[in-house]
C-alpha cells in the first residue's frame, strides 16, 4: 500500500484522509474502514497523540464529512494540537484492516483540506532507527508529572500502565478511563511495529488489554502480550493522564 504523508504546518488545521482501493470495491466493503476512521479520530480527540509542546492540553481530533464511493473512502478531519506523527499509526493501522477485512488497499493520503498551507511531508515507512532513537511515532508531551518507566525482562507479556490520582476517583473517571483504554485496544493493535517487515509480515501486536481499578486512587491498565515499539505508551499514557488531571492533581504515573 503507498501512503502520501502530507501535514500541514498549523496546529489547528483541516486533514483529509483519502483511502484508494484497486479494484473498486463495492461501498459495503469500505464500512471497516470508516469505523475506523472514527475511532481513530476519537482517540485524538481524547488526547492519545498530543503534540509535544500541547502538554496534552486542547486536543482536538474530529471527523467532519465522509464521502464514499467504490473504491474510495474520503474523510475531512478536524485536528488540533495532534502531533503531526498520528498519521504513521493511521496508516499502519489502515494496512492492518485491510488485511483482516481482505479489502485491496492501494493508497492511503492524508493532506491539508486548505489550499494555502504550509505541509511537510512524513515518511510512512517504518524507519527502524529513529524507531529505536524514539523519533518515528509521537512522543510524550511534558506533563507537571514525572513518569517512571521500567522496562521488565520478558517486555512482550505482562506489561502495565497506571496513574494514581491525588483524590479518589469518582466513577464517571472511571468508566470514561476502562471506555477509553478499550477503544486504545481495539484500534491499535499493529499500530507500533518496531521495523517495517513486522507489520508487512503480521509480527506486531498489542493483545489482550485489560483496563481497570486498583483501588480509591488507582487506575490501570494490564496488557497481556506485547510485541511493538515502547513508544505505544506514550498514547495510552496520554488517555490516561489527559482524563485523570480534569479531576485534579496526579501524584504518578508508572510504565513498567
């Protein structure tokens, strides 16, 4: 699948995410595609892939119109404050549903909807070091919390993620954190592969993401079988923090 990564320069500007198919397919076969589209988008919207300098703050990732037609599936996107590098798990993601769904994804673009604008151009491809060098996917914007990481010696099982708050959480917090730590689940599975031939090859996977509780204070996140870039977290800890911190202060947050 060619991808065309063109992104305007603004922090708040109109993206348009046009997927190609060869051949057309009907418009039926395009449904898995839009949903993903919106779920995508949603987790922007909470904050998954704030830009660096945003500090997770006014995110904004919303789907405007659709249109679809065989062999093409157009979305314009509401973004702000997202970092530019999203579209790198957009498109490893669309490649992944297009295996599973068996639908010949041919194209995936993704451009200013304004004519005018400054872009810079991303390259799609997975570049292994800048993987390793931890530049390829969006990095953690700064938070008035540190977080503290720890890397196990079996990384690709058992790993967890969790943010313990200054007050009790209240069960709104909750829900909103297992919704969203679930959505994150479902939509990024091969979002992350850590080298090109991983996702070409189906050798990437986030599995079995299990969101919940711990106590009064304590929210987390257990995944099961991890086989992708450390960088996944940035996006999840993003969700967790952005949701946790409209409530009041965090006192930390734990990768490990």
């Amino acid at each position: 699948m060619r991808s065309s990564l063109m992104i305007p320069r603004d922090s708040a500007a109109e993206h348009v995410w046009r997927l190609r198919c060869d051949p057309n397919p009907e418009v039926e076969a395009l449904q898995p595609f839009v949903a993903l589209f919106r779920d995508f988008a949603a987790l922007g919207d909470a904050g998954a892939f704030a830009s660096p300098e945003s500090g997770g703050a006014y995110c904004r990732m919303a789907v405007g119109a659709i249109r679809i037609a065989p062999g093409l599936l157009e979305a314009e996107v509401d973004v702000a404050n997202c970092d530019a590098r999203y579209t790198r798990l957009l498109r490893n993601c669309v490649f992944a549903r297009a295996e599973t769904a068996q639908v010949p994804t041919s194209e995936l673009i993704v451009e200013p909807g304004g004519r005018s604008l400054a872009v810079r151009e991303l390259r799609a491809h997975v570049a292994e070091p800048e993987v390793v060098a931890g530049t390829f996917y969006p990095e953690m914007p700064q938070y008035q919390v540190r977080i503290q990481k720890t890397v196990p010696p079996s990384y690709h099982s058992g790993r967890r993620v969790w943010v313990e708050a200054h007050k009790a959480l209240a069960v709104e917090t909750v829900n909103d954190l297992i919704e969203r730590s679930i959505l994150w689940g479902s939509v990024m599975v091969t979002a992350y592969p850590e080298q090109e031939e991983d996702l070409q090859t189906g050798r990437t996977m986030i599995l079995n993401v299990e969101p919940g509780q711990h106590d009064d204070f304590t929210f987390e996140v257990l995944i099961d079988r991890f086989l992708a870039s450390e960088a996944a977290f940035v996006s999840l800890m993003n969700l967790l923090l952005v949701r946790v911190r409209r409530d009041g202060p965090i006192v930390a947050a734990f990768i490990e």
